[in-house]
C-alpha cells in the first residue's frame, strides 16, 4: 500500500511539475488549494504527509531555486510592503507562542496546527503576492474557482436530497465521520469552510457577469456575452442555492452579506446605498420574524431539534470563559494550542451564573475570541491590522482608475472571502478548519499583487535584500579566494 501511495504521489508530483511550466507558480497555487480541498488528508494521507503538503513542498522548491537564480545574477528580490511587516509579526507571535509553551500536547496538535494551519498558507501567500498577475490569469483564476463553487454547490446539494452516488469524493458521505452529516459539508466535513468557499466561488462566478458586458470586444458577438452572463448568474444562483443546503446560519448570513456587497459595489452611488439600507432591513425582518425556527430545526441526522436549541446556548458561556482566561493572560495568552490544557480551570470556577460544565468538551467558538484566549493582545492586533489593511488595499485597488475590469475584480473577490470568513467565524473557530487561512491568505496575496501592480499601496526596503547586499561582498570574496 505504501509503494502504491508513493508511486501516486510520484506521478502528482511530475503531473504538478508540468502544470508549473506552462502556468506558472499563479496555476500550481491554485492547483494546491483545489488538491487541498478535494483530496487532503481524508483522501489520501500516509502519516503527516498528504497529497497538497507534497505539493506545496514541490512549489516552494521551485520558487526558491527561481529567487536563488536572480539573485546571482544580481537581480533585486521581491519588493516588500508594511503589509508583509504585518505578516510577519503576525507569524512571528505564533511562532514564539508554540515553542514557548507544550508544543508537545495532545500529539503535538500545537505545532501541527502552527505548520498546517498558519505558515503553509503563509508560504502560499508569499509566492503568489510576488507572482505578476495579469488581466487573463486574473480571469483564469476566478473561473476556476467559480467552477469549484459549482461543484460545492451541487455536492451540497447532493448531500441534503441524499443523492450520495453522484459524491466525490466518497469520504463526504462516510460513516466514519459523523459530525455534521446530514448537511452539505462538502469534502471540507464543514459546513462553514463549505460555506466560505461558496461565497468565494459565488463572487468569481458574479465577476464574468458583471466584466463581460462592459468589455465591448469587438471581436466577441453581442449574443456570446448575453449567453456568457446568463450563464454566470445561473451558476451564481445555483451556487446561493448550494450555501442554502448547508443548513447552517452563519453560512446563510456570509452569502446573503456578500449579495449586499456585490450589488453594493455595481450600483450607481445614488442607488447604492438606499438599495442596500432597503434589502437589508427586509433581511433583517425576515430573520426576526421566522427567529423561533431559525433557532432551532432539524439539520444534522445525528442531532435532535433540542440538541440544536442547546448548541445555540454555548456561545454565551464560551464567551465568559474567553474573557476570563483574557483578564489574567491579555498580552501573551495562554500559548498557541493551549486552551484545550486552560480552560478546564476556568470551567471549574463557580463564580459565574452559567453551566459552564457544558462547554467542556468544545474548543472556542469565535476564530477571534479564539486568537485571543491562545496568543493575547500580542496575536490578535497584527491579525486584525491585516484584515484592515486588507480591506483598505482592496477599496483602493476597486477604485483605481485604468485597472483592467478582471485586476479590479481581485478585489471584490477578496471582500467576498473576508466577509465569509468573519460571518463564519464570529461563530466557529474556522481557522481550526483545514483551507480555510488558505483561500483567505490567496486571495489576500492575489489583491496584494494587484496592488503592487497598479501602485495602489506603498513599497519600503526588503530587509532581505539589506542582508543580502551585506552578505554578498563577503561571499564574492571567498569565492575569489577560492579561485
């Protein structure tokens, strides 16, 4: 069985190689994150090692010999923004805050969430923002992930009508992971990471709807591009269709919040803003008008109406406990992966008016709250500065005058995934979910570039050319030596 994995993981490996060389690293980290999603660990997994970790080893490697060749030849090595800083800080707190505490506990899921979780998504990221980004690999890029929302959507969907023969891959409707089953999870067994790259998948799918009347190519007949965008909006609406068969209510609001933003964003300034105040307070009386049922339905087959109406109660005294590890850790925290070992003793304090007895089994369930507990003030402001300088490159980046319509979308696209991802995470640690930083940090790294590109966002000194700079006389002059 071992030499049958690695003679598979053999032929990924060439396969991706051939992938790279005729799209560069752009397509083989867009190949990584659908691998990742498809065919991780559940899939396919021989010890630590899976398929997408082959993988991302594979495209490391090669950007790292492509890096190495430039700068022998004296080429300038990627420029760097306050935004990379950021990064840094980010995963440098995280870094510091495992090895500083039990790396070891629990099989050493602190470290394996560090190294799974964090900083391969980091790799990812870093590659891609310093890959150029052209106007078709834009559109490239977006269709693909259109394509995988498609796919989510009607997995979703196969998933709730019991269709379990269309599935793939078969894992989904495994027995042998029963959380969740009964909805569509997808192959993430998620319904929220399921949910995040739906709405990904929804705005990519909206982005040819919206680019391709505005083109005005000549050499495309008026009847393709009606055609081109009836077809994005029906998968756009089979795809809202697919976050609807989640049956999960943080996932209903993050696509019905990424619709407002999308219809936001390509509505005249007038109408903009009344539309969406209007469609959104019509939102909001539905959801106070069908509250009681909201609260509590049938959704999992392995959970009863009661146990749903007591999960929705959970958030309350997992919050209480959150603020109470807060209040005597708020700068360091109780260490990356550390909670699980913390908030037994915070449990057992009966100064609180709440059964907090009945939150001892889970981990947080805020992706915020989350950082917080774990890695203080120090984690949770670089994350969140992220997030804000995100979100402001992306406003820049859509108001920049001359930009190609698909660059522009690397935008849009991007808001769509934070807003998914905040919508999902105020109620579930997702960044404990497996390709869920991932898509977030790609798509961060494709707006970053887009950015870079169109002079959107300010360039500082790499400190790694600094380094290098006063390291190479010293290495020319060994190697004279040596000669």
């Amino acid at each position: 069985m071992l030499l049958i994995a690695l003679i598979f993981a053999a032929a990924a490996a060439v396969w991706f190689l051939i992938l790279m060389r005729l799209g560069g690293l752009l397509a083989g980290c867009v190949a990584i994150v659908l691998c990742g999603s498809c065919l991780g660990h559940p899939f396919f997994h021989v010890s630590i090692l899976t398929l997408d970790r082959l993988l991302w080893a594979v495209i490391v490697a090669w950007y790292g010999m492509e890096r190495w060749q430039r700068w022998k030849q004296g080429q300038a090595g990627p420029a760097w923004t306050r935004v990379d800083l950021w990064m840094l800080a980010f995963l440098g707190v995280l870094s510091y805050s495992t090895m500083t505490h039990d790396w070891h506990y629990d099989g050493s899921q602190p470290m394996s969430r560090l190294l799974f979780l964090y900083l391969m998504p980091a790799g990812l990221y870093w590659i891609v923002r310093h890959s150029p980004v052209s106007p078709p690999a834009a559109r490239s890029i977006h269709a693909c992930f259109a394509a995988f929302g498609l796919y989510l959507a009607g997995t979703a969907c196969a998933e709730v009508l019991g269709i379990h023969a269309v599935i793939f891959p078969r894992y989904i409707v495994a027995s042998d992971f029963t959380e969740f089953l009964g909805r569509g999870r997808g192959p993430f067994l998620n319904p929220s990471a399921n949910g995040i790259y739906l709405g990904t998948g929804l705005a990519c799918c909206l982005t040819f709807f919206t680019a391709w009347p505005r083109a005005q190519r000549a050499s495309v007949s008026l009847p393709k591009l009606d055609r081109i965008s009836v077809f994005a909006l029906a998968g756009a609406g089979f795809i809202t269709l697919g976050g609807g068969a989640t049956l999960t209510r943080c996932v209903w609001l993050g696509i019905f919040a990424s619709l407002l933003l999308i219809m936001w964003s390509h509505l005249p300034r007038r109408q903009s803003l009344g539309t969406t105040i209007l469609i959104g307070a019509l939102g909001c009386l539905v959801v106070v008008a069908s509250w009681n049922h909201l609260v509590a339905f049938k959704r999992d087959k392995n959970v009863s109406v009661a146990d749903m109406k007591e999960s929705a109660k959970l958030r309350p005294m997992l919050a209480a406990v959150a603020w109470q590890i807060f209040r005597d850790h708020p700068l360091s925290g109780v260490g990356y992966g550390q909670y699980k070992q913390a908030d037994q003793r915070y449990i057992a304090q009966r100064n609180i008016a709440m059964p907090l007895d009945k939150v001892r089994p889970y981990h947080q369930h805020n992706v915020l709250l989350s950082l917080l507990t774990e890695t203080g003030l120090a984690g949770t402001i670089p994350f969140i500065a992220l997030l804000l300088v995100w979100s402001r490159t992306a406003w820049r980046v859509w108001h920049c005058p001359g930009l190609a319509t698909h660059l522009r979308h690397t935008a849009l696209v991007f808001a769509v995934c934070l807003v998914n991802y905040l919508a999902n995470g105020m109620f579930q640690d997702v960044a404990l979910i497996p390709m869920v930083n991932t898509i977030l940090f790609v798509e961060a790294a494709l707006l970053m570039s887009v950015a870079q590109q169109a002079r959107a966002i300010e360039e500082i000194a790499s400190p790694v050319d600094t380094v290098f700079n006063l390291v190479r006389p010293l290495l020319n002059a060994r190697m004279a030596q040596r000669t």
